[in-house]
C-alpha cells in the first residue's frame, strides 16, 4: 500500500439501504401521527371548553393536549435524528494509508462534522480503539515517544458507525498502530 493509493472504507450497499428504508420509515410514521394529532386537535379544545362551560374538571383534556404536543415534538427532534443518522451512514468514509487514517462525513456541514467524529489520526497517534454504544471510537493519545500532543491541542476522536470489510479495517489498525492499548 502507497501513500498514493489510500484504502477506502465505506458502508456497504445493504447497510446504506438499511438505513434509508429506516429513514423513509420513521419519517412515514412521524407525519402520519403528527395528521392524526392535528385532526384531533380541535375536538381536544372543543371538549376542554365544553367542560369549562359545565363547570367540570379540565386537567385530564389539558394533559392529554400538552401530552400530545410535547409527543410531537419529541418526534420531530427523533425525526431530526434520523435525518443526521442518514447522512452519517451516507457519508461516512474512513481512508487509510501508510501515514494513518482519515475518517469524512462527507454531507455533514465541517464543524458538525468534527464533533461527530470526522479528522485524521496518525498511525503513532492512534492510543485507544473502542466500541461505544453507537460509534466505534479510536482516541488519539498523542506521540507516545515524545510524550507530546499534537501542536493544536488534543488529538482528534474518530468516531465512525459501520464500515465494509469492518474486520479488515480493524485487523489494519491493530497491525499498523504502535502505541494501541486497550481499556480494561
């Protein structure tokens, strides 16, 4: 392998397909219960000014509407999500090559990016490779013969969802990182 010609990990065809019909699923389900709690709407108010009108106890409509309200909004951030996971899946990309390896998330905007995971570790910088509860995490621990971190700060957190040929890139990463450890 030459710095010339990078290997390039993306998500396989059925992973990328996976995660569009679980997109285009949960959006599907998402408008069609925010239909049913705008239809609703109006009966809801209808009977919470019926029962002021009787002089009757209004708390049970009123927490059914705010239950309501706060259920959609509550399924427009997971809708959002869904939208982010999507994208993540999508763009991800993780480039490796004699000098270390590079993860992208192409369609996600650089600083949103960077916070999801996306940056370049050098194969001496590479200290810590996990499973989190999403992400396969690799940590940067700085050059451990130096002792030094990298001249901007911290090194970067790679973080990446799933991969093709996973084992691979694992088996890569463990052959090619001198100062991996592992958490106990």
């Amino acid at each position: 392998m030459t710095v010339l010609t990078p290997l390039v990990f993306r998500p396989s065809l059925a992973q990328r397909a996976a995660a569009l019909l679980l997109f285009a699923g949960s959006w599907l389900v998402g408008v069609r219960g925010l239909v049913q709690v705008i239809q609703h709407l109006p009966r809801l108010l209808a009977h919470i000014r019926l029962a002021e009108m009787n002089s009757e106890p209004t708390l049970g409509p009123w927490v059914a509407l705010v239950a309501s309200v706060a259920a959609c909004l509550a399924g427009g951030v997971l809708l959002l999500l869904s939208i982010l996971f999507l994208l993540c899946i999508e763009g991800t990309q993780v480039l490796v090559d004699e000098i270390g390896l590079t993860v992208e998330l192409g369609p996600v905007p650089g600083p949103l990016a960077r916070r999801l995971g996306a940056g370049r570790l050098t194969w001496k910088q590479v200290g810590c490779l996990e499973k989190g509860r999403f992400f396969f995490i690799l940590r940067g621990d700085g050059d451990a013969e130096t002792g030094l971190a990298n001249l901007r700060g911290k090194d970067p957190v790679l973080r990446f969802l799933v991969v093709d040929q996973l084992d691979r890139l694992i088996l890569t990463i463990l052959e090619r990182s001198p100062n991996l450890h592992f958490k106990d």
